[in-house]
C-alpha cells in the first residue's frame, strides 16, 4: 500500500522559509517521478513543483520560480520543497503525490495517482 507522509508546515512571516517532507512507503521510490501541489482554500489544487526519479531534472510553476526548490533523497524515500521568500498568496496545504510515468504532462493533476493528505502552510503579512 503506498502511502504519502508530508510535514514541515506552520505559520511563518511574509519574507520566510519553511522546508516541507514527503516520506513516501510501500512503493520503490527511486523509480518514480514525484510533485508537489498545492491548494488553497475555494481553489482547485495547482502545480507546485515536480523532480525526476534521479533528482536531476526539475520543472516548476511560474508563481513560485526562482523561490522554491524541490529535492528528494532516494536512500530516505524524502522527497522536500525548500520554500523561500514566501508570501501571503502562497497559504495554502501542500501535498506531495506520485507521478504516473514520465515528465509528461506534469502539470495536470490527473497524471499523479497517489497523493499524501497534505500540510498546512500559512503566510501572515
């Protein structure tokens, strides 16, 4: 059974950071491609971030480029989000899921089959 594990949310000043976890089990992590989502409250989830299964390759959505930073450790079955200079229209819960084959198409939602319940991120102004 494959389950997804995130942490590391809280509520942090406008201008902060925060570094969220995925821990991932009951799948080989190392082969798989991983993302993460976000979704705020009224809002349909939305493209974070997305690694490759080696850590090499990495894509991002606009609002968040340059700002946050997706890695993963293939020994701790971890996969993180390194969120920096954060601002109030980033509050949102986090979830990580697993990519459904390649980089293809990484921004649509549908293409992740498993996803973890989420962590909660709130930015104050």
């Amino acid at each position: 059974q494959v389950q997804l594990v995130e942490s590391g949310g809280g509520l942090v000043q406008a201008g902060g950071s925060l570094r969220l976890s995925c821990v991932a089990s009951g799948l080989t992590f190392g082969n798989h491609n991983m993302g993460w989502f976000r979704q705020a409250p009224g809002k349909e989830r939305e493209f974070v971030a997305v690694i490759d299964w080696s850590g090499t390759s990495t894509q991002y959505a606009d609002s968040v480029k340059g700002r946050f930073t997706i890695s993963r450790d293939n020994a701790k079955n971890t996969v993180y989000l390194q969120m920096n200079s954060l601002k109030p229209e980033d509050t949102a819960a986090y979830h990580c899921a697993r990519k459904i084959g390649s980089l293809y198409d990484y921004y649509n939602r549908g293409s992740y089959d498993y996803w973890g319940q989420g962590t909660q991120v709130t930015v104050s102004s």
